[in-house]
C-alpha cells in the first residue's frame, strides 16, 4: 500500500527538526521552558515567544552526532533579533568545536525567515555577520546543508547566509532572494518589480527558477521522506569541489555575458547562464568608464588613503595595494558608477558586479600572499544598501553578496587583518557583504555615517508602521537608531574616530586614520582570527547580554 506523503512545508520548525533527526534521539536545546525571550519586544507592545522563534534540536542524524537549527515562520515572519541570533551564531560555533575537536557534528539549517527582525534592526546585522563567519569556518569540517521548505522562504542578509551552505535543498514552494518584492517595490518603484504579481515573483526568486539558474543543488518535492533522504545523500558527501561562493571565475564570467539592456526570453538565458565556463583572464569584456569625477566619501577616502592607482576591472570597485610604514595594504572601496551596465546599482550600491568584483579582489590578494606575510585589508564602507532590482535577484544578488562574505571570512580566518573604515552609509545587505566581516571595524563620528538594516520608508511599510511611529521606536531601542553613535553602544566598534572632516580631509585627518588604521592592522594581528571580540567589549557585555548569555546557556546545555 502507497503511503501518502507527509508536507515538510507544513510542519512547524519544532517538528521539522524533530521529524529530519534519528527517532527518538531529539533533545532540544533552550527550549521554551527556558524562558529564554528577547528583551527588546515587550517596550514596543509585541508579545515575545519564549523560544524566540529559532529551535535547536540534538540528537543524531543517520547514527551521527547531529544538530538541527529550525527557523520558525509563524513567530515575526522568522525575522532574525538578538536571541534568536544568538542561538543559531551560537550552535553553529558549538559545532564547529566540536568537529576541531574530532566530534563530527553534522549541520543543517532549516530557512523560513524574513532576514532581520526590523524591530531590532543592528542586533539582527551583527548576527547575521556571526552567522555566517560560523557557516565559512565550519564548512571546511563538515558539509552544513540548509534547506527552504516554503512557507515564507529565505530572504534579506539571511539570503547571503543561504549561499555559504555546502548545499542547498528547495522546493519549489519556496523562495530565496535578498530583496523581497515589496522593498523593491518601495525602493525602485513598481515598475521595476510588481510585488502583487505573483508569477513574477516565483518567476524570479521561486524553487524552479533557483534551481534551473544553479542556485540551489536540490529541488525536492514537498514531502519528509524525500527532504530526509537527500539530507542522507548530502551529509555522504566530501564536498571537495568548490562551494558556490567560492566560484568567483565562474559567476564574474556569466556576468560578462549578460546584457542587462537587452532582455532575452527566459529559456535563452537560462541556457547562456548554465553553459557558460569560467574566464580565467578576469579581463571585463566590457568598456571601462571613468567614474573618477563622480563624488563620494567612498572615492574620496580611497584616494586620500591609497592613491589613484586603483585597478579598473569593474568602475564602482577600487582597489590599489599600498606600503604603509612597511605594512602592505590593500584598500577596497565600492563608489557611484552612473554608467554601470545594471541601472540599480549606479549610486553606490552594492550589485551583483560589486559583490563578486570585492571576492575577487581578496581572493587574489590571499593567493598572492600565500608563501608570504598576509598583507591587511581595509573595507572603505560608503553604501547606501544593495541594489534593488529584477536582474540583481533574478541572477542572484544574494550569491554575489555571499561570495565577498566568504572571501573576506576566509581571508580574516588566514591571518590577513581585516579592518573596516566606515566613512559614510553602512546600510543593510551591503555593509553584511563590505565591511561586517572585519577584525577591526572603526567608524567616522559623523552625523552622515548612518548604520542600519533598511531605508526608514521601506522599514516602515514592512512593519506596517509609518515613519514617524518608527522613529518613536529607536528612542525605545538603540539598535534601530541610524547614527554611529547609538551602533557604537552595541560594542561591535573597535574605533570611533573624532575630529575628522569626512568631506574634504586634509593632511592632519588622513595621518590621523591612516594611524588608527595601523593601530588596527596591528590589534588584529596579535588578536583573534574569529569576531568572538565583538562580544567582549565593555559596550556590549552592558547592550549585548542576550548574545552572550544565550551562547554561555547554550555551552551549559551542549553535552
């Protein structure tokens, strides 16, 4: 007799979790008679969940020691806050010991997820950064399989977390994408993407269209048997090729070959995008444009820092090594290209040229200091966001943001000093993928320097408050606030520079950073390769407790 298949989507995370582990072998971790909520919902009349909306189930998968991180959908959309960051950045970081101490903890992340929880805004951005420094470090030990059930889907900095996986399982119910279609919507208008036509939407960020762009490695029916039995093949395997993330060649070559102002039918492109082979010259088949006269603080530091010598591979990235006291470094800073091929990403936003243009530029500085002292890397952070538009998800923006997040992660873990300089905006999914993955990260007292999730009108209408309404809210917590001054209170700044003029530096500022600049190459050098420092300044043991009380209960609860 047939047996009738179980809904994986329709599960709730807790039984997702318990259905993919071994029977009988489920034990979860913080769970809700733990009491363990998030401290900042109740000041802005939103009842907390005492699980926080994430599940951590142990146990083993297949005989194997096992951890299930279950992301619950129904609890704020799935959104990510300071708790339940903190429990999925925490597991994570158990795991990995565990496999550097020889206990082969295998992983999988369940996504249902909105991104970050606006409600909490910079506590949700610090995570995210936490996560997947702890998804790059502990691929090299064990494959970390995700999956996208349906439901609500994968989206916003979570998106980029989603591509570090070793593999990704969906199905077609699901989608995964950095921008939603309503923040596109707000942001680049409705001409640029309807968010109530629906066979747009899965036409661009649905399980089929992910999985037929290569996206995704798995595209499963809804059903537990199926789901379970592909984690069983993944799990097998030694994953030696290179992740998705780390086919830097491959995805700048498929870029080359798009001409975003011609649209072609979507069969035709699928075919272009998935038979095209990695360019190994790296030379931009396209003309370069000198963007040189347009302004930004972005622009205006890298040369005040470096010089003009920058490499013009892609206009809106620059890159130039420079010596510094006999310190090598390598600035990297992403600038207005009003000429840029992708219409969304001409004003300093991070794209999907951007993203992988920054991968590359670390990746090549890592393979040429291979035999030699790692030279430092400076992040010259001056976004408005990420770009907001069709083609940046329908080719997968969220990748191309994964890829530099891999790279930067990947070269901080190897000994370069990372340091971040923030001379101006910092803002969403294009500080996560320029800038968050840092050993340092300094900042310009500035009122222009802004740190936050999403744009105030976007932010509004997805938590259905209006702008004034929302501004009352970051009086109630300091990491909705935008200015510097209320994200250095989260701990996360090693730096917050004062006295600089941010517009027109003179002699005096540039030798003032470049000294704190060399203060930090230095701190980084003798310090941690891990962002386990964000968590032990004396700003954050006072505004981020949560994170650190969540990850010392989850260590009491491990074994």
């Amino acid at each position: 007799m047939k047996m009738l298949k179980v809904s994986f989507a329709e599960l709730t995370a807790r039984k997702r979790a318990r259905a993919l582990l071994d029977e009988g072998t489920f034990r979860e971790l913080l769970d809700p008679f733990e009491g363990v909520e998030s401290p900042h919902l109740e000041t802005q009349g939103i009842i907390p969940q005492s699980d926080d909306g994430v599940i951590v189930g142990k146990g083993e998968f297949n005989q194997e020691p096992a951890v299930i991180i279950a992301i619950e959908g129904k609890f704020q959309g799935g959104g990510i806050g300071e708790v339940s960051g903190a429990k999925i950045a925490g597991t994570l970081e158990l795991a990995l010991q565990d496999n550097k101490n020889g206990i082969p903890t295998k992983v999988v992340i369940l996504y249902d997820t909105g991104g970050v929880r606006l409600q909490e805004a910079n506590y949700g951005l610090l995570a995210i950064a936490e996560i997947g420094a702890a998804i790059s470090a502990l691929r090299e030990y064990t494959p970390v399989i995700g999956i996208i059930p349906g439901k609500i889907g994968c989206f916003g900095g979570m998106s980029l977390t989603a591509g570090l996986c070793s593999s990704l399982i969906m199905t077609k119910e699901g989608r995964l994408t950095l921008n939603g279609p309503e923040v596109i919507e707000q942001e680049a208008g409705i001409e640029e993407f309807d968010s109530q036509n629906r066979r747009l939407i899965w036409n661009t960020i649905g399980g089929e269209q992910r999985f037929s762009m290569g996206f995704v490695d798995h595209l499963v029916d809804d059903d537990l048997t199926a789901v379970r039995e592909i984690v069983k093949e993944e799990l097998k395997q030694n994953h030696s090729t290179l992740f998705r993330s780390e086919q830097v060649n491959l995805y700048r070559s498929r870029l080359k070959a798009i001409d975003p102002s011609q649209p072609e039918n979507i069969s035709k492109t699928r075919m272009n995008w998935n038979h095209r082979e990695a360019d190994q010259s790296e030379k931009s088949t396209h003309p370069s444009i000198k963007t040189s006269d347009v302004e930004s603080r972005g622009r205006t530091w890298f040369s005040s820092l470096s010089g003009e010598s920058e490499k013009k591979e892609t206009p809106s990235v620059l890159c130039a090594d420079k010596e510094l006291d006999g310190e090598k470094i390598r600035f990297i800073s992403v600038v207005p290209n009003p000429n840029s091929r992708f219409p969304r990403a001409r004003k300093g936003e991070v794209g999907l040229e951007e993203g992988w243009t920054i991968a590359h530029y670390v990746k090549e500085a890592m393979e040429q200091d291979e035999e030699g002292k790692r030279r430092a890397i400076v992040a010259i952070v001056d976004v408005p966001s990420q770009a907001y538009g069709y083609n940046e998800e329908y080719f997968g923006l969220h990748q191309a943001g994964a890829a530099a997040v891999d790279a930067y992660a990947k070269a901080r873990r190897a000994g370069h000093p990372i340091i971040t300089l923030i001379v101006g905006n910092a803002i969403s999914g294009g500080f996560l993928t320029h800038g968050l993955q840092s050993n340092i990260l300094l900042a310009l007292n500035d009122q222009d320097v802004n740190v936050h999730v999403m744009s105030k009108q976007s932010a509004a209408r997805i938590t259905r408050r209006t702008v004034q309404e929302l501004e009352e809210a970051t009086k109630k917590t300091t990491a909705m606030a935008y200015d510097v001054t209320s994200f250095a209170e989260l701990g996360a700044l090693d730096g917050l520079i004062n006295g600089i003029d941010a517009d027109h530096p003179g002699s005096k500022d540039i030798q003032m950073l470049e000294s704190k600049i060399k203060e930090g190459v230095q701190a980084a050098r003798s310090g941690t390769r891990d962002l386990s420092n964000r968590l032990e300044t004396v700003e954050a043991k006072r505004s981020r407790k949560a994170s650190i009380e969540v990850r010392q209960r989850l260590a009491d609860l491990w074994n």
